[in-house]
C-alpha cells in the first residue's frame, strides 16, 4: 500500500471514530434520558399503568424498530453507493419506505386486537391503535435518518437522536400526567387506562416534532425521469434487498420483546387463578392490576439488561456502512480488519456495561425505581443481562452479515433464536409460581435462548468475514464479567450515592484489569487520542 493510500486509510479511521464517538454521546444520551423517563413514568402514570403500557411497547417497539433499522440499513447502504447521485438515491427510497410504513401501520392496527386478547388486558388496545400514528411517521422519518447515516453525517445524526429522546420524554412525561389528572372518562371511555393513553399520545406528538427536523435537515431528495441514474436501485430490486432486512430486524426486535409479551401473557394467567393475587409490594390486587405491576417489574429488568446493547449500536452504526464500502472497494483482507477492529471494540465496551450491572442488580434498579421493583427485579436482572449482552454481540454479528450481504444467514440466525426463546418462555413461565419466580423463568429463557444462538453467531460471522472478536480478548472480557458476578452475589444494596461511586469504581477496576492483562495498551490510547484530537490546520 502507498503512503497516499496508507495516509487516506488513517484519515478514514479518524474519521469513522470521530463519527463513531459523536452517536455514542448520543446514545449516551439517550439512555440516560430513557433512564429519567422510565424512573419517572410509575410516578407520572402508576404503577399498574406503567406496567400496562410496556405490554403495548413490546408489540408497537417491533413494528416500530423493523421499520426504522431496515430503513436506516437500506438507505444508508443505498446512499453510500450511489456516489454523486446520493439526492436521486434518498427521493427514490424514501418513496418505496413511505408505501412500506403504510403497510407496516395497517398490519399494527389490525393485530391490536389479536395482541389485546392473547395478552388477557383488553386495556391495551386503543393505546395499541394510537401507537400506529408513531409507526407511520417513522415510515417518512427513518429513511431520512438513513440518508444523513449514509452521507457519514454522524454529527447530524448524533443531534437527531438527542432530539427525539428529549421530546419522547417530554411528550410521555407530559401529557401523560394531565390524562392521569383530566382525562380518566376519555380513558374509560374507550376501555384504557388514562396514563398510559397520555404516554402513547405524547410519543405521537413527539414523533413529528423530530421528523419536521429531520425534513428540513435534508430535503426529500432529487426526482428524476426515466430509468434510474447510474448507482440508483430501482424499485424492484431495492424492495428485493430490503426484504430479507426487514425479515432479519423483525426477528431481531422479537427478541428484545418476546420474553415480556410471553411474561405477561403468563402473568394474566395465573393472576386470574388466584382469588388474591399480590403485588410486588405484597398487596392484594385484582387481577390486572397484580399482573401489569408484575410486568413493570420485569420492564425495569429490561431497562438496565439492555443497556450493553444500546451502547454497542452505537459501534454498529459506524461500522455498517464502512464495511459496506470496504467490501465494494478494497476487499475481503479490509473487510477481515474493520470487522476484527469493530468486534473487539464493541466486546469491550458490552463487558464494561456486564460487569457493572452483575455487581449490582438491585442498587442499580433503585436508582430509578421503588424498592419493591428493586427488591424483586435484581434476581432476573442478573441473569438477564448476561443473555441480553450475548443478544448485544448476536446483534454485532448479524449487522457484520448483513453488511456484507448475508441477509439470509441473518434472518436465519435471529428466527433461530426467536424460537428458542419462544420455546423457553412457553417451558418454563407458565411452570412457575406467579410474580417473582415467573419473571426469573423468563429470564432464565431468553440467557438459554440467547447464548446459544451466540455460538452459532459466532461460527457463521467468523465464516463470512474471516473475522470476529478475537479469542483472547473474549477470555479477558468473560474473565471480567465472572468476577464481577461472583463479587456480585456477595454485596448488599447500597444507597443511591454509594451506589453511583461503586459504579465508577467497577468500571474503573474492569479497565484496569484488561490494562494489566494486556488487552489494552499503549496502541489504544493512541487511537483514542487520534479521535479526539482535532486535526492540524482545520
């Protein structure tokens, strides 16, 4: 390689992991602000409302996530291949996600009453119907976000991100609390319950505020006439590409809400057959209430268990659209680099999350919510966390696949995984005692589900790009997560300020460790400082 070329190369990099530290302090952001908004809807809405209105995200969350991570894939990897006419490329998207949300939103409206009987909570299906104004706005605003993803715009994408998570919050906070205090005979009127209403009618009004943003960020892109111009798909062979995406995601978003859906259709069940079911604070109930509390329960385990997967999206944003290009331009031996380079990082980063929250379920869920929810979550939150960061790395080697035009191996792996978690839930929730055990039986299911479809993640990722999270670094990181698990089973609960501090110092410990185990060194640094440091004469 040449000093131009190996000059550009570096360029490149700096580049990526400046983009890539720019939608990490968004996802930053976005966790902490979804940390604030969870810990302070139970209050806004209750309890029971809260935990009904997890049972409408777990079906609106699919639809939603398969419509914006298709899109965001698709037109991402559209927009970088399509050169000078990037413009002709978002316009002639845009129109086939547009058609594709469409559809998307009818499908929604029409399984809200199938969810609202097999559920056994009839109150979750006008907020279900109401969800299905976000899903059409998301049909316009992710191509667009796809687009800005595909041009490297990651700053842009960055702020976007910020936006809708602070308007989210708002928007369900908000409105939320004034259906709680003035709209109950609306709520009542259409069989809901008024908090949980408000909250879906905030996330609407929140979804076009951040799509009017996106609008005039970046146009609807150039029309043009006749055939399309040269790196432009056309609508047949895009929709062909796009097919086996929306396949992938929707196995992948069915993963992060099937153990919940199936909980708490399980919940329901077995509340209806006990003539007092009790709450997590031990309080005698009626049915729905006991059971939606139980759910809100496992929706706060799944608060801090997805933590190590939000963080790693931030790496797969950045390295989706490099491989792209990588595979297209400089070959399988650039591919095999960006892949191991990518892996490692995210494997690092996941650990980090993993140890701190196996040291301390339950603190960590105290800090946003009561201690009834605390008391009874951290037993599953241990054990959930560890399937969802074996979920975070299934995610990173599906995005590899995709990336470099395996969507069918893919689709495969997710619906694999699906189904075992399916299996696993339908085996052990129903076969355990209500409340607590039967959230730790879902948890149980998606750690058995989830790891084993790793390994076979794993294997195929490694077949497809000669490359994954290198060996070494795999033991150094579990070797981490172990300690930090074993040390966990010994601590007692602390305060919110301890538990802050103890935080920090289990992250600090955990980059110590692979400091002294030589999984980080001096060549880290430098590509750390690389990134942060401006360039000269810019």
């Amino acid at each position: 390689m040449t000093d131009k070329s190996t000059s550009g190369a570096n360029e490149e990099q700096k580049q990526a992991g400046r983009g890539g530290l720019a939608v990490l302090v968004a996802k930053v952001f976005f966790i902490l602000t979804g940390l604030v908004q969870q810990a302070l809807l139970p209050r806004a809405i209750g309890r029971a409302d809260y935990g009904a209105l997890a049972r409408v995200f777990a079906v609106s969350n699919v639809f939603n996530n398969v419509v914006v991570a298709s899109s965001t894939q698709g037109v991402s990897r559209t927009t970088a291949a399509a050169g000078v006419h990037e413009r002709e490329a978002l316009r002639a998207t845009l129109r086939a996600h547009v058609a594709i949300g469409a559809v998307a939103t009818g499908l929604l409206l029409l399984a809200a009453p199938v969810v609202a009987h097999f559920q056994g909570a009839p109150e979750v299906l006008a907020p279900l119907v109401a969800m299905g104004g976000v899903l059409a706005v998301y049909g316009i605003y992710a191509p667009l976000v796809g687009y800005i993803n595909g041009r490297r715009m990651f700053a842009k994408q960055a702020a976007l991100d910020m936006v809708a998570a602070t308007l989210r919050t708002a928007g369900m906070l908000g409105i939320g609390w004034l259906f709680v205090r003035n709209a109950t005979g609306i709520a009542t009127a259409v069989g809901t319950l008024p908090g949980m209403l408000g909250a879906t009618v905030g996330a609407i009004l929140a979804s076009i505020g951040v799509l009017l943003l996106a609008v005039r960020w970046t146009g609807t892109g150039k029309s043009f006439a006749g055939a399309p111009p040269s790196g432009v798909p056309s609508l047949r062979s895009y929709v062909r590409l796009l097919v086996p995406v929306m396949l992938a995601q929707l196995f992948v978003n069915g993963l992060m809400q099937a153990d919940i859906f199936m909980l708490g259709r399980y919940l329901s069940l077995a509340a209806a057959q006990l003539p007092t079911p009790l709450t997590p604070g031990g309080v005698a109930a009626d049915p729905a209430k006991a059971a939606n509390e139980w759910v809100a329960v496992y929706r706060a385990c799944q608060l801090f268990a997805f933590l190590p997967y939000q963080l790693l999206f931030s790496v797969t944003q950045v390295l989706f659209p490099m491989l792209a290009r990588a595979k297209q331009e400089e070959g399988d031996v650039r591919v095999a680099e960006l892949v191991s380079r990518g892996s490692r990082i995210g494997a690092i980063i996941c650990g980090l999350m993993v140890a701190v929250i196996v040291a301390m379920p339950e603190s960590l869920i105290r800090l946003a919510y009561d201690a009834d929810i605390a008391a009874n979550g951290g037993p599953a939150l241990r054990i959930l966390v560890l399937g969802q960061s074996a979920f975070a790395m299934l995610g990173l080697a599906t995005t590899i696949l995709v990336s470099l035009g395996r969507e069918r191996a893919a689709m495969i792996l997710t619906a694999m995984a699906l189904a075992l978690l399916v299996v696993g839930c339908v085996v052990l929730v129903p076969n355990a005692a209500f409340g607590r055990p039967q959230i730790i039986a879902a948890a149980t299911a998606a750690l058995g589900a989830l790891g084993v479809s790793l390994v076979f993640g794993v294997f195929v990722a490694r077949k497809a790009a000669r490359a994954f999270i290198p060996l070494k670094t795999a033991l150094r990181v579990g070797a981490c997560i172990g300690v930090a698990t074993a040390v966990g089973l010994y601590l007692p609960r602390f305060g919110k300020l301890m538990t802050l501090v103890l935080a920090a110092a289990i992250a600090a410990a955990y980059v110590v460790a692979l400091v002294v185990t030589g999984e980080l060194g001096k060549s880290d640094l430098a590509m750390v400082l690389a990134i942060v440091r401006p360039k000269k004469g810019a």
